[in-house]
C-alpha cells in the first residue's frame, strides 16, 4: 500500500482514506457504501464512483487504491 495511501477507522462505522490532497470518506448505509469526497476546504460533495455492495470493510483500501490509480492513469496524456 503506497505511503500515500492511509485509512482511518471511525468510531461511526464509517472510513477515511486519505489519496494525496484527497479525502474519500465512506460509510455503509444499510446494504450499500457511499463514497463522500473531501476537498482540502472541507467540504463534501459525492463521489462520482461506485463502491459495488459485496465489497468488504476490509478490503476497501484495496479497492479505492486500485480504482483511483486506474483513474489517475486514465487521465495521463498518451
């Protein structure tokens, strides 16, 4: 797991993952995860990505890192 890449456990239930400047708050909501992004200002709007349902707690971390590095990679100019 790359240094840049650090969850965090709260006492809620819910998670923070820190990628970078950025900030993915998430958080189980009866069956389904929802995904909050954190800009450096504080404030929140929703993730533009999906966390599928059959994901574990435990393996959110690998998941969020896999997803955002294939979308950072996405982005590079060819």
């Amino acid at each position: 797991m790359s240094w840049l890449f650090r969850p965090w456990r709260r006492a809620s239930g819910s998670y923070r993952f820190q990628l970078g400047v950025q900030q993915v708050l998430v958080q189980r909501v009866g069956s389904r995860w929802q995904a909050v992004l954190q800009g450096q200002d504080g404030q929140q709007q929703p993730a533009d990505f999906s966390i599928p349902d059959f994901i574990a707690a435990d393996e959110l971390g690998p998941f969020l890192a896999e997803l955002l590095m294939e979308r950072a990679k996405a982005l590079e100019p060819s």
